[in-house]
C-alpha cells in the first residue's frame, strides 16, 4: 500500500480494494479534505506518517503508534516469524517469554496473537510513551491475560530472580550514533533513544546476552533483530560455547542478515 492509498483507507476508513472497487471511497468531503491537506502539509515537513495516521500494519494487524514511539517496520516481521516458529514447541507446556523494548508492543502482541502456545508475555520499556501505546495496543487487540507491560531497565523488574523466561526476544536500539545524522528525516523524527546505542551500535546486545545468562532457562532462546554489518560482532558477544549453541542467522526479504538467535546450553 503506497502513502496515498493509506491516507485515503485512514480517512474513509476502508481498506485498500475497496478504493478501487468503489468510486465513492475515494470522494473526501469537506471535513476530511481538510484533514487531507493537514497530513500531506505535516507530511512534506517530515513527519512520519504513521505518527499523522495515529496507526500502522504489522503482521496483519492494526497497531497504534504515536511521536515518541519507535515506528514497527517490515524488517521486525522477520523477528517475530523466527519467534512463532520456535513456538511451536510449547503446543503442551507453557512458554513465557521477554519482550525488551518493546515499544508500540508490536511483538508481544503479535506473539501472543498469532500462535497457539500457552504463552505469558512480560513486554518491558523505560519510556512512559512506549508503555502507555503499548498497554494501549494491548486492550485494543483484546490481550490482557497474556500481555503484561512494566516498566522496566532491560531485566530491572525482575531483580535477582534466575531462568525465568524460555524466550527472550528484542529489537534493541542498534544504529550506531556517527550514523544518526545520515538517516532519512522522517526517522529522525522517530525517538533518538530508540534507535541509537553506544559502541557502535552494540550496546544493548552486550546488556542482553550477559542478563539472558540469568534470566533465560537453560535450552531457552534469544532472538534479536540487528544490522545486517553487525551478525560477526554479535557471533563475537555470544562467542562463549560453554553457554550458547546452535547460533543461528536469518536473512530478511532482501537476502540481507537481519535476525541473530542463540540457544542457552543445558549444562552451561
């Protein structure tokens, strides 16, 4: 679906065939002409236009973003497909999994949406606007007994508590901070923290992989999206065999590295 084609279903509140199948759907009256010219002014600007739209698609489902919040983008899709397939081994037993950063909660709830697991979904943030567009995605889609947003510094909430979770999952602020200037305006527009990290960009994997040491159950997994440059350093931050197996890269729709996973070894 193109800009247009999604303003128009926004404003007429439709979805996309049936501005093609229906001539009246694309007749604006006064009032939404008026909306119109209001998105494509703040558009031009440099405003994503998801933030104008108030929503976006994500694996098929409509989910609320708002400024403040990291826009969900095809690319996390390929992170949630490597979750659901490691899912299905909880068709008899309860999986309960971490979502870090979890943002509009875009992940967690397509989890728990889209698979038949008995599944608990801790998803965690630091940002008050992240929590309340991700509780807010949460009550829209009607999972509430299997999505629990906290706030929460990466795995803060969970204090000295070990193996709690077989999954953990995370799209982590991964650009690195020379490059923030040569993104696109509309991404700059995105929160800074939410897609910037230290260390070249390698931060909060470093953070994740030493709390997962705790926090994952053994034969547990951590899934993470990454640049696609970045899969030799995180193979390096997950380089001790005696607590990780079975690393694995998968590629995105542009044949591009785009998911990191790692298994927690049995007896590490």
């Amino acid at each position: 679906m193109n800009e247009i084609e999604a303003i128009l279903c926004s404003l007429k509140h439709c979805d996309r065939s049936r501005l093609y199948l229906d001539e009246e759907a694309t007749l604006l009256d006064e009032r939404r002409l008026h909306s119109l010219e209001g998105i494509l002014r703040h558009r031009i600007n440099g405003q994503p236009l998801q933030y104008l739209l108030g929503e976006t698609e994500f694996m098929g489902m409509s989910v609320c973003v708002k400024p403040g919040v990291l826009v969900p983008r095809p690319e996390t899709e390929i992170l949630v497909e490597e979750v659901l397939g490691a899912l299905r081994s909880f068709a008899r037993r309860r999986c309960r999994l971490l979502d870090i950063g979890t943002g509009s909660g875009n992940i967690a709830i397509a989890c728990a949406r889209l698979t038949d697991a008995d599944i608990r979904v801790d998803a965690v943030d630091v940002s008050k606007e992240a929590l309340a567009c991700a509780r807010r995605n949460v009550r829209r889609h009607g999972l509430g007994a299997k999505v629990r947003v906290h706030r929460s510094d990466l795995f803060s909430r969970f204090g000295r508590r070990r193996s709690l979770f077989d999954l953990i999952v995370s799209n982590p602020p991964y650009i690195a901070q020379g490059e923030y200037t040569g993104l696109p305006r509309d991404v700059r527009e995105e929160p800074r923290a939410a897609l910037v990290a230290p260390e070249e960009g390698l931060y909060y994997y470093g953070k994740i992989e030493a709390g997962a040491r705790r926090f994952l159950r053994p034969g547990g997994q951590v899934f993470l999206e990454m640049d696609p440059r970045q899969a030799a350093d995180l193979r390096q931050i997950f380089g001790n065999r005696t607590v990780w197996k079975d690393i694995c890269v998968t590629k995105d729709h542009n044949g591009r590295d785009r998911v990191f996973a790692a298994r927690r070894a049995i007896d590490g």
